[in-house]
C-alpha cells in the first residue's frame, strides 16, 4: 500500500503548477480566520474563531492544522483573535504579531515563538514571502497582509476605514484577495444601530462600504486577478444577496465569493493563469499530497 500511494503521488507533484490555496474559515464581526498555503505549508491570517471549529472546517477542506507553520495577526480586536490562546496552548505554532498589538491581545503563552512585524516587512514563511502593511482602522496598530509565492499574490484585507495608498498598493498586484465589504449604505444609514455606532463604522476609521470596495475593485484590480472573497460582510447592515448583485454586474472574469459568517468557503486553488472561471476545488489534489506527505 505504501508504495503504490508513492508511486501514484510523485507524477502528481511533477505535473501540478505552483499554487496557493485559499479559503476562509470564518469571516465577519462574529469572528475571522483565513487560511492561505501551498503543497507544504499554511498560515493563518487572524484567529478569531475556537480553535474546535477551526480545526473542524480546516478539516472539511481536507486540511490539516499540522499544514499550519505560522500565525499572523491583523489587528486586536476580539473578532480576530479570540481563539489565538486556546491555539497557542494546543499547538506551538509562531506567532507574527506587531509588538504594540500584542501587548493589546492579553493572551497568555507558553512555549510558543512570538516574532514582531512592522510596517514594510517581508517575512518568509516556508516558500511564501508575506508582506505586511498598515491600514487605517480604529486599532492600536492595524496591518494587513499580502502573501507572495512564485509571483502569486493573495491579499487579506479587512477591516480597513478606507483604502489607503498601501492598500491601493498591494491589492493592485493581487491574483486573489480577501477584501472587506462591511455594509450597505443605505441599510446602515436606516437600520437599528445607535448614532455613534453609524460613526464608528462608516467614519473612516472603521469599515469599508460595499461601494467603497467596488470602487477599489474596479479602478485597482490587476487584469489578471481571478478570484475576489468579499468578506467581513455585517449581519445587520448588509446581505450576501446585495453584495454579490453589486459587484457581478462589474466581476469580468473573476470568481466572486462571499465569504459566509458561520463556515468556511471552498478551498480555491489560486495557480496564476488569471482565469478565475475555471477555478476549482482542488481538494482531491490536496488529499493526495497530505497523504503523501503523512507517508514520506
Ligand atoms: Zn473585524
Ligand atoms: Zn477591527
């Protein structure tokens, strides 16, 4: 048996592109978790779901938490990082966190390898560079991320106040993205939240509108881009349906995702040929290099 899963998986990892696949495991004001890797290794990007159901979704894409070789950290808010003590007592998995925001987190650690990133660091991670800039939000020292392998670019960018030049900067590159589409104008504008939370919200300092991501999009996104997970999306104050009618009216090719509140996505193979129609699940694949892998 051995032998013969050997002798199947080695043409496999000879004729498969370079790629990286993505999914989110969790996403909105209820608790976010981004997964993004290649054949051999993952981060995490923010863990703001229990470490249960991270590994539970992680397994329903046929992923692994021995996949994970690092976690990075947005900002401390508790919807990104609510699960970052249980994971850092069950796995000793290094931490990338800008040392402000970690003083903010108050999560207690042990063993793990807690690293600090400041603006403009390129940090390698197995085969994948992840490139780490600030953004505006009403945190103590926001960041988002852009991770590169073999000249594939993958964006997480969330809870942004508005897109500043970084932004602009690095989703401009990105074959794929994870990009914040918080809420509809008019449904926060009418809808139940008090006053002062409209403001913190729609002020600049706190979430992008579901236009304001569309115009990003539309005027910076790359030819080549394929695929777009909005995420982040606001229970009360937007809809998948209202997204995803926003912005297929200008998608071209590129596959539009909302990325659900309460389960992860599909896990997307990003493999740089820019057509984001004929992406696909790629879990049959993954399964058979995990196998590999366990059995190397
Ligand atoms: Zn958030
Ligand atoms: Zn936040």
């Amino acid at each position: 048996m051995y032998k013969t899963a050997c002798f199947f998986a080695i043409p496999l990892y000879t004729f498969v592109p370079m790629s990286l696949f993505i999914a989110s495991l969790n996403s909105g004001s209820n608790g976010n978790c981004y997964y993004i890797g290649n054949k051999n290794e993952a981060i995490l990007v923010d863990v703001g779901i229990s470490c249960r159901a991270m590994e539970k979704r992680m397994k329903h894409l046929g992923l692994d938490l021995s996949l994970v070789k690092a976690v990075f950290i947005s900002h401390e808010h508790s919807d990104h990082i609510s699960g970052l003590g249980s994971l850092l007592k069950r796995q000793r998995i290094p931490l990338y966190v800008s040392e402000k925001t970690f003083q903010f987190c108050g999560v207690e650690y042990d063993m793990t390898e807690i690293n600090h990133f400041s603006n403009g660091d390129t940090i390698a991670v197995g085969n994948m560079n992840i490139s780490v800039f600030s953004k505006i939000h009403d945190a103590i020292d926001p960041y988002s991320f852009c991770v590169e392998e073999n000249g594939i670019y993958v964006g997480v960018i969330t809870d942004i106040g508005r897109c500043g030049d970084n932004v602009v900067k690095w989703f401009s590159k990105c074959h794929a993205a994870f990009l914040e589409a918080n809420y509809d104008e008019e449904m926060l504008n009418d809808g139940p939240y008090p006053f002062y939370l409209k403001r913190r919200i729609a002020g600049g300092l706190g979430h992008l509108s579901n236009d304001q991501a569309l115009k990003l999009f539309k005027e910076h996104r790359p030819g080549y881009m394929s695929h777009l997970i909005l995420s982040h999306l606001s229970k009360t104050n937007n809809s998948p349906e209202i997204v995803e009618s926003l912005f297929a009216r200008d998608c071209g090719d590129v596959q539009i995702v909302v990325a659900p509140r309460t389960e992860e996505t599909n896990l997307f193979e990003i493999d740089g040929t820019g057509n984001g129609m004929s992406g696909k699940i790629s879990q049959d694949w993954v399964q058979t290099v995990l196998s590999f892998n366990n059995k190397a």
